[in-house]
C-alpha cells in the first residue's frame, strides 16, 4: 500500500499511562493503590454471592474481604467488600458491582467509618489464666474452655485484631476463624439515604 | 422503530386481535411471553429438557427455525437482534444444548447485542444431582450474559421471561438467560406472564446532565483538529441519522470502529470509515492526531485502541455511553456523558456554541485520505485478489445490502473493501471473534430482513466451522450467497505467524480442504467457484441470481496479507503499510 513510512508521519506530543489518563510525557505516574471498603445492598436471593464473588475475580480486583448478612429488610442482603487498588479501580470495582441486577446500590464508605471484625482463637488450654489475661487487654472473652484448649472471642478493627492473634501467639494457636470486615458509614448516612 | 436501511410491512393478520388461550402450564407461559414480546423467530435444536416448551410452542404462531447445532442459534439470534434491534431468541435442551449455546452467547454479550437464551434444564429434584444432561447453565452463563435467571415455580416462569426479555432490550443492549426445569415448565399455572419490564434495580439513563452537556460542546467547539468516533452503540441507541446531522452540521470528521461501521456513510467527505488494528491509514491517522475526541457508544477496545500511552494522547476525551462502567474503563473521560447516544447527540447539538474552527484540520484529513488510499495491486497473471472480490461484489448490490463475516482476513477485507453507508448492514463478530459466526448470521440476518439481499464473506476455516448450517438455509430456502475467501489456510494467523514468529506455519496451513462448490451442491445449495480475475463479476451475478442459498468457492492469493496493520499493542499512528515496516516498529 502506498504512503509515508512509519517513521515519516506527523506525531502528537502527549502520552497516556495504562489506566489511559493523560500524562506528562516526561514524568513517570503511577497510582498507587489504596483501601476502600465498600458497602451494597443486594438482593437476597441464591447466586448472590457467587456473581459477586465471581465479578471481582473475573475482573482481577484485588479484594482482600468479602462478607454478607442480612438486613432489617429481608428481602436485602447487605455486603461488605474491601478491596486495595488503585483509584481508578475503585472506581471501576464500583461501577461494575452497581451493574449486577441484583445490586440495588453501592457505596464506599468513607475513611472513618465503623469497622469491625471478628476473631475466634482456639489456643492451647494449659494456662486459661493467662490466656484470660491477654483476652481481656483486647476486651475479648473466652467463649469455650476444655482441659487442653481455650477458645476466645474478639471483635474490633482489623489492626486491633491482628495484634490480638500476635499476642495469643504465646500459648500454641491450634485454629483461627476471622470473619473480614462489616462495616457503616458514621453518621445517619444510609445506603438508602444519602443525607 | 429501529433506524433500518428498509423496514418490512407488518402482515396486517388480524392475529393480535385473537382472543388467547389462557395458559395452563409454565411452558405456556413462556410462549405468552415471547409472543407479547413482540417475537417472530426462535432459533433452537429440541431435546429432552426443553421439550415441554416447544410442545406449548407447537401452539404459537412463533415461527421456529430448526438449527443443526446450538452454536447456530445463538449466532443466528444475534444476527436477528442486530438486524432488526430487538432481541433474537434461542433455545436450546439442558447439558450439551446449553453448553453449545454459549459461544454465540459470550459473542453477543462483547457486542451488546439482544439475545435471549432459553435453555432446559433437569427438573429441580435432580438439580445438583449430576443427573443425566444436567449442566449448571446459570454458573456457566452468569459472568457472560446481563443476567441469568433459574426458573423456580412455574406460576412465575412466565415473569422471568418477560423480565428477561426486557432487560436484553433495555439499555446497553445483551444477552439474558433463563433456564428452564422440566418440571417448573411442566407444571400446571393459570399465571399469565407480566408485561415485559425490567427489574426494578436496572436504571436506564436518558438525558445526561446538561451542565455536563455544555462544557463538553464548548470543549468540541474550541478544539482545533475534532473528530468523531462513532461505536457500536450508536447504531444500537438508533441515533445514526442524529449522529449524520451533528457532524454535518458542524463538519467534524467521523470515524467508526469496527462495530460502528454503517453509523455514517463511507461515501462522505467526512468519513475517515474505521479506525483501529486494520483500520485505514487516514482514520489511524486522524484518530492520533486529534486535539479532542467526541467518542459515542464505544468501549474503547484494545483493538481499537492500540497501546494506550499512544491512543490520542493529545485530545480531550467526551465520552457518551449509556453504561456508566464504560466511562474511563480503558480510556480516561475528561468529559465523560451518560446517556443514551441519540439523547446527548440531540442534547450536544443544541448546546454547541459555535462549530469549530477546523479548516486546516478537515484539508489535513482530505490529504491523508490521498496519501494512504485504501488501494490493492492485482496483476492480471497472478492468483485472484480477495479485495478485487469483495469491491467486486460491493459495485454490483445495492445500499442496503447486509453483509454477514466469518472472522480473519477475509473479514478485515470484507470490512475494509465493501463500502457500507447505512446502519445495521454490517453483521460480525468483534469483540469475541468468533470463528463460524458467519453462516448461521447470515440465516438470521436473512429471516430478520428478508427483502434485503444478504451477503456472506467467510474464511475456509471460519465455513468450516459451522458449515452444517447450510441445511437449513436450504430448508428455509433463503437467499443468501456465501462467498468463501478461499486462501486454504487460517490466514490470519499465517500473517502473524510471517510478520512475528519467523515465518514457523505451525498449525495454520490446510493439507487438504474440500470442495466448498461441491459440498454445496451436497447440502442442495448452488455451487460456484472463482479462479481468476476473467469471470468474478458473472460468477457472482449467477450466484446473486438463484433464488436459494448459494456458495462461491473464490480462489484467492494465499499469500494475500492484510494492511494496514497496526500491531497488537502499538502505535495506532505507527500503522504498517507493507510487511517491511512491521520490522520497523
Ligand atoms: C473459534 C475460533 N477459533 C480460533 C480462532 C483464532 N483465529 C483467528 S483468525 C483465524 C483464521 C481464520 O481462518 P479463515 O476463516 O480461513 O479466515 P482467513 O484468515 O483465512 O481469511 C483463527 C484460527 C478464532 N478467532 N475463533
Ligand atoms: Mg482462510
């Protein structure tokens, strides 16, 4: 086919970077991730779970927790979602969760929102009173003692969580459960009602 | 009313006055359904699981095509859908029907276009049973459909069709789903069906936001090198005259992409036709340079797009979609306009403060036109030329022909070669690339415009494929010509196995393919075969003529590549005219 050569053309000056943003062409940007706790409600009915869980793992979102319960309403389901991207992400992560048909809303919850999750440790039973001791520093109780093993309860941010199953280190944990985060927005702020 | 080159007469049958039959099943429930959806055409194969259904359909005054494979009804629904713009419907049985569907399912969901799939499905006591034919065509089609739907009871089956219908229709248009047990169809309702309507959590944006609107048209206005970029979306919304009057009225230069290609008409002086990995030299060009972009109903795909550091890095993006995920997705909004496309055109039209100031840029555009011309040697002693063909073809019919693709090169060719000017006349398969699309397309292309001619380009690899359709062009006797871009190879992949991996021709050249005249002949249609340049214009005017499905087997240059060529992931103005400047870039 005929015309100038590649190298022979007319070229504009800019540069995009890979989320195909506008850039300086001299700079190097990245965004760098962050964390967003999301919030939807979503109908309560089977496959719920799995169009959602599938939708972040199809589209390669970086989701670190995921949990569900039901509502006042119980025809809604509400989930909590956290995921560590970048902006852009959080945005797309957002907008395509709002796409499923059973979503009837999303949020992300602001920065000072109440989080929290929940922990139960089952450590070794050879010394309940000292494990009472470390429970209760992190307002946790003992919620299951046998002659070889204590299991305690407690809730709290996730940060307060990990330092409490650092420090229970001490006595042989035999198994954790950690439930993720559930969380609302401070405030009367809704789902439902933005105010 | 959807914007087609030419709209059959309704058949005045005083049908719709008859009084209906109140249903008694849930099977009769989804026909009502379809029927008061407006549905002319099922494409389906029966079995085990969907039977019940079909025993209601039996009943309807639905017209049911008999497919010799799924794979054809989900294409030939999707053709249907493209054609006409409202849903095309498929069935198919539970198991190996389903699964067999969902081809043409993921296809229709990459173009957004309205499909509904209704499959069978074991009867709900043996649901998780691994009962015979059972598959989990929910899980399967789930994360490839706008939604999928189980059916649960059937005093609401009938519900979910509707729905399901509704919402294939609605908005950014796609596939639904819902799967039918045997026993939710079997079972005895006296539910009619609601209204089709979409569920109560699926908005539609209109209008978008007028403040938004103005800012953008004052963008558009002050911008020195405008363009146009028309996507799919456009000929979805039915905004492609709307879109005409806009870029005319304010002489901005028009590309499409692949799937927007018929929004505006090639023959214009301000269509740079389509732009992006095979798109013309003008239009990469243009698409580069621009300072700012009005881009309307695309998705910004990676074949379009190229690299992204290099997509249009100095242009101001106005980016109007009707579906908010698409909005900086790929490519960053800076005025991003949700909306339906033929809304914001109207909506932008009024708010333009005055049409750019863009002589310079229109002249800049009209020189690369002449500078790149989509041209194509063709010496007299050596094999035919499939671009020789297809223009051949695209001379001798009129405008509102409707051609359907396999995918490969003689899809790019069809697509570069053939000079397409109105919407909903270009039927193919882009965003999956769906090898085989092409022959069950063209039967529903067919049957949703049965007064326009239909035409087929398809790759000996791609007819290969789905072949088997042709019994039933035949049985339907529709006339539809195939024209076989003949280069006995899966050529596109032998360009790239030449232009990237060293000439190795692993697994892309045919040892032996068969008569495609012949096997025509076989399947009762019309057999043709092309050579040489001598007899291409007789040969397809004979084959245009018989009043049944006919193939031409055309013969083409094996060694034919196709150019422009962008490579994947690059430079959208670094397009390669030759093969030499491939090693270039
Ligand atoms: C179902 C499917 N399988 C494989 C491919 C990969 N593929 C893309 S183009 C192509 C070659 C198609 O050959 P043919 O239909 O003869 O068209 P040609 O390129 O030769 O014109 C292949 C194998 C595909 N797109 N679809
Ligand atoms: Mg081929």
């Amino acid at each position: 086919m005929p015309g100038p050569a590649p190298d022979e053309r007319m070229r504009p000056k800019g540069r995009r970077n890979t989320q195909g943003i506008r850039v300086d062409p001299e700079a190097e940007v990245t965004h760098e991730p962050r964390q967003a706790v999301l919030s939807a409600l979503v109908k309560h009915r089977p496959g719920v779970l799995s169009e959602v869980s599938a939708l972040f793992s199809r589209r390669q979102f970086n989701i670190e927790s995921l949990t569900v319960g039901p509502t006042v309403d119980e025809d809604t389901a509400r989930m909590t979602i956290l995921i560590e991207e970048p902006e852009p992400g959080i945005d797309q992560a957002k907008k395509q969760l709002r796409k499923l048909v059973p979503v009837v809303s999303v949020r992300e919850l602001e920065g000072e929102s109440v989080r929290r999750e929940l922990a139960l440790v089952k450590v070794s039973g050879e010394k309940p009173d000292d494990v009472n001791a470390v429970a209760d520093m992190y307002d946790g109780q003992a919620v299951d003692a046998s002659t070889d093993s204590v299991t305690v309860e407690i809730t709290g941010s996730k940060q307060k969580i990990d330092a409490a199953v650092e420090a229970f280190k001490q006595f042989d944990v035999q198994e954790i459960v950690r439930t993720g985060a559930a969380a609302l927005e401070r405030g009367p702020k809704t789902l439902e009602k933005d105010v | 009313m959807s914007e087609r080159a030419s709209v059959p007469k309704e058949d005045e049958d005083a049908e719709s006055e008859t009084e209906q039959e109140p249903v008694t099943t849930g099977a009769q429930s989804v026909i009502r359904a379809l029927e008061n959806a407006g549905t002319d055409y099922v494409f389906g194969v029966q079995g085990g699981a969907i039977m019940p259904v079909y025993d209601a359909l039996y009943d309807s005054d639905i017209n049911h095509v008999t497919m010799a494979h799924e794979q054809g009804a989900s294409h030939a629904a999707d053709a249907y859908g493209i054609v006409t713009g409202d849903p095309g419907v498929c069935f198919a049985t539970s198991g190996p029907g389903a699964t067999n569907l969902v081809t043409g399912i993921a296809d229709a969901n990459m173009d957004s276009d309205p499909v509904i799939a209704l499959t069978g499905q074991v009867p709900t006591e043996f649901v998780g049973n691994d009962a015979f034919q059972e598959t989990d065509t929910v899980g399967i089609t789930q994360p490839i459909t706008k939604e999928s739907y189980f059916a649960a009871d059937s005093d609401t089956v009938g519900d979910n069709v509707s729905e399901a219908f509704a919402l294939a229709d609605a908005g950014r248009q796609g596939p639904t789903l819902v799967d039918l047990p045997k026993d939710v169809t079997q079972g005895e309702t006296e539910v009619e069906p609601g209204k089709p309507e979409t569920p109560d959590t699926y908005d539609v944006p209109e209008e978008a936001d007028d403040a938004n609107v103005q800012e953008a048209a004052e963008a558009l206005s002050e911008a020195d090198r405008p363009v146009i970029l028309s996507g799919g979306g456009v000929i979805k919304a039915n905004a492609s005259s709307a879109l005409r009057e806009f870029a005319k009225e304010y002489e901005i230069p028009v590309i499409t992409t692949m799937p927007g290609i018929g929004s505006f008409p090639e023959d214009h002086e301000l269509s740079l036709e389509w732009a992006g990995m095979h798109g013309t030299g003008y239009a990469n060009m243009a698409i580069t340079n621009t300072d700012c972009m009005l881009a309307i109903g695309t998705r910004f795909d990676d074949r379009l797009t190229g690299g992204v550091d290099s997509f249009a890095p100095d242009a101001d993006i106005i980016h109007v979609d009707i579906d908010p995920a698409e909005i900086s997705k790929n490519i960053y909004a800076d005025y991003p306009l949700i909306g339906d496309a033929r809304e914001v055109l109207r909506q932008l039209f009024d708010a333009m403060p005055r049409a750019p100031d863009a002589d310079e840029w229109r002249e800049q555009c009209q020189e690369w036109k002449s500078e790149y011309p989509m041209t194509y040697e063709m010496p007299e002693d050596e094999p035919l030329k499939p671009q020789y063909v297809v223009e051949t073809f695209s001379d001798l019919t009129p405008d509102d022909t409707i051609v359907c693709t396999g995918v490969g090169q003689h899809q790019m060719w069809a697509s570069q070669f053939w000079e397409y000017t109105e919407p909903r006349t270009w039927v193919s398969s882009h965003g999956l690339g769906t090898m085989g699309y092409g022959v069950p397309a063209a039967i529903g292309a067919k049957l949703a415009a049965p007064d326009q001619e239909v035409v087929c380009f398809d790759g000996d690899g791609s007819f290969l494929m789905t072949v088997q359709g042709l019994s039933v062009a035949v049985r339907e006797q529709l006339d539809i010509t195939y024209v076989v871009l003949n280069n006995e190879a899966v050529g596109m992949v032998r360009q790239w196995q030449d232009g990237f991996y060293e000439g190795r021709r692993m697994a892309s050249e045919y040892p032996w393919i068969p008569q495609f005249d012949k096997l025509a002949e076989a399947f009762g249609a019309r057999g043709f075969t092309l050579e040489s340049y001598e007899n291409v214009e007789e040969t397809i005017q004979e084959a245009r003529d018989y009043d049944g499905p006919s193939v031409i087997d055309a013969h083409i240059d094996p060694g034919e590549n196709v150019f422009p060529m962008v490579p994947s992931g690059g430079d959208n103005g670094l397009f390669a005219l030759e093969e030499d400047h491939l090693d270039q870039l």
